[in-house]
C-alpha cells in the first residue's frame, strides 16, 4: 500500500513539475539575423 501511494504522489509532483513548466512558458530568444561565418583553414 505505501508503494502505491509514493507512486501516486510521484506521478502528481511529476505533473506538478510539468504544468509548471508549461504556465512558465519557454524563454523567448532571439535569433541574431546575421549568419555565423566559418572558415575552412587551408590544406598544406
């Protein structure tokens, strides 16, 4: 019986987590408009 309800109190500190996360919502980042330029070194 106690297996059972440390897996229900489980389950609803999980989902607690989750809608938390979720009424938070995701960060809002910005993409910078220029792209970033990579340079190949030359081959000997």
């Amino acid at each position: 019986m106690r297996a059972l309800i440390a897996a229900a109190i489980g389950l609803a500190a999980a989902f607690a987590l989750v809608f938390g996360l979720t009424a938070l919502g995701s960060p809002s980042g910005t993409t910078s408009p220029k792209p970033l330029l990579t340079t190949v070194p030359s081959h000997p």
